[in-house]
C-alpha cells in the first residue's frame, strides 16, 4: 500500500484469520450459548453446504515438450564423442547409457531439456543463469558419489 502511495498505508485494520477462542470473545456480548452458535455451529453449517474443492490438479502435470527424450539422447551423445572421440569407449558408452535410461525412463528427460534450453538462451543473452550453477553442482554430487567422494 504505501508503494502506491496511500497516505494511511500504516494504519492499516488487523486482518488475519480468528481463532475460535478469539471469535468467541468478540461475539461475547451476545451471551456464551449464542457465541457459541454464530461462531461455531453456524460456520460448521456453512462448511458442510460447501463443495469441497482444491485449486491444484491430484494428478501429476508435467510438462512435455515432443521429443524430448530422443534430444537429450542426441546432446549427450554428440557431447560424449566430442570429449571422448569416435566410437565413444566402451566404458562412457555404458555408463552414458545408464545414465539417461535412469533419466528417461523415470521421465526426467523434459527437465533437462528445459535447463539446457533455459542455459543456452541464457548464454546467448549474456545473462549469467543459476540454473548452470544448479547443473554444475548436480553434476559434481553424480561425479562425487560415483568416485566415493563425501
């Protein structure tokens, strides 16, 4: 409020959710039995006329981006065989391999794609991006625990 320049943006009411014990004690004048009633017995007969409803979906959504397993297969094969040549060894083939089986079949793939986007528009942009930071440090807890780093 006082970002929009109100002249009482300090005086503003006490707006929070009562508790029962506080309801009851503003509605006191009205006797204990009748307190009791607008503060409990009324609103529990409004809770129950109401549909219960959540604003957020029980079923997972993800989000998909068609492809998205074959490109990641395809990034990290063409950056496999630029650090370890052609053929790659056989030792980097099978543990890329397990690497993005574990990934894709577990459907992580759309989520390294969005960081790999997410990372080059930000090399183009100049900007420097927490999500390379986030993938580095990813990246070195897979390298320290395949090497019995702590």
């Amino acid at each position: 409020m006082a970002g929009q320049k109100y002249d009482d943006a300090d005086m503003q009411a006490p707006l929070y959710l009562r508790t029962t014990e506080e309801m009851l004690h503003e509605f006191a004048y009205l006797g204990q039995d009748k307190a009791y009633e607008v503060v409990v017995t009324n609103t529990n007969m409004i809770s129950d006329m109401c549909e219960t409803i959540s604003p957020i979906s029980k079923e997972k959504c993800p989000p998909y981006i068609e492809g998205c397993e074959k490109t990641i297969e395809e990034i990290a094969m063409k950056r496999a065989k630029e650090l370890y040549g052609d053929p790659l060894p056989e030792i980097v083939e099978v543990r890329l391999q397990k690497e993005l089986d574990s990934i894709i079949k577990n459907g992580f793939s759309v989520m390294y794609i969005i960081a790999q986007k997410l990372v080059a528009k930000s090399n183009e942009d100049r900007i420097l991006s927490w999500v390379k930071r986030f993938c580095w440090i990813f990246s070195r807890s897979i390298y320290d625990r395949d090497n019995g780093s702590k």
